[in-house]
C-alpha cells in the first residue's frame, strides 16, 4: 500500500486487554512492527512507511509517557493514530492472576486497571493523537467483520486472512 505520508500506529491498551492480539493484525494490514512483549521501536529509529508500535500499561512495570513516544515519530515524519484495546474486567482480572505477570496479587492488578485506562486517555489527549477503541469480545463475536471495520477507520485492510481467534474469556465463567 503506497502512503503518501508516512503512518504510524500505537496500540494501547491495559494489560491482557489483546494488544498483542491487535498488533498482529495491524501487522497483517501492512504495519511493520512485533506482536510480542519487546519491540524494536524502543531502542531503534522507525524505517518503515507505515509501522506499529505497542504499549501495553503498565510496561515492564513501568508507565512509558505517551508524549514521548508520540514526538519520537512525529520527528521521524509519522502521521500518529491509535487504538486501544479493551476487555472484560473480570477476564483481564483471572487472566492477570493465572499468569502472574503483575506483582503483588489481584490487588495490584486491580489497581493498575484503574490506573491505566485514564492515563492513556489524558496522555492521548495531550499528545492530540486521534484513536480508536478495539473490543476484544467483539473480535470474538464478529470476528473479521468487526477487525475490517476498525481498520478502516484509518484505510487500513488486511493483506492475509486473520490468525484463529479463540474466545479465551470463557475459561473464566465455566462452573
């Protein structure tokens, strides 16, 4: 997809809210950029035309300034857009705690959910980067539908078909 300007797109979202899930298929739509914990945009220059960038919050136990990624692709020429992921509460909840990631228990997690989704509000708004919010349960439900409609919010399409997505909220409702 030739650009004429140079894209460049954040992911944001709360911990196990499917950032990881969005960026491949930001990916799959032509983006350059990792679908994994580390990105290369931490250390490195953006080069492509059009690239993905991923944060998930709190990072590393960390809470990146939104600001500072943003001017860091302004002043490599990006045209910066967003989407943020979101998810059920009570998933993100058992998910957290299945995995440990977050130290200190469901409380920690707990706050840290209620932390993260207004910080990445306000530091959307002071950067003034325009975004979009992604529902991973609407991924589940309406699959490629819904991800080709979100995509194009931007003119973004996907190039190859979608990975298999699987409902994994589920496991934490059985009886």
């Amino acid at each position: 997809m030739k650009q004429d300007k140079k894209k460049a797109f954040l992911v944001f979202g709360p911990e196990g809210t499917g950032t990881r899930l969005f960026t491949r298929i930001l990916i799959t739509a032509g983006c350059e950029g990792e679908g994994g914990h580390r990105q290369k945009l931490d250390s490195q220059a953006p080069e492509a035309d059009m690239i993905v960038w991923r944060r998930s919050f709190p990072h590393d136990n960390l809470w990146p300034s939104i600001t500072d990624m943003t001017n860091k692709l302004r002043d490599a020429g990006y045209e910066v857009n967003a989407f943020v992921t979101s998810r059920d509460w009570h998933a993100i909840m058992e998910s957290r705690g299945e995995r440990h990631i977050t130290s200190g228990g469901s409380k920690a997690v707990y706050e840290h959910l209620q932390k993260s989704s207004p910080y990445i509000f306000r530091g959307l708004k002071k950067a003034k980067v325009p975004f979009v919010c992604i529902s991973y349960e609407a991924i589940i439900l309406q699959g490629e539908a819904y991800v080709k409609t979100m995509l194009a919010c931007y003119k973004l399409e996907l190039l190859e078909p979608m990975e298999e997505i699987t409902n994994q909220n589920s496991k934490y409702y059985e009886a």
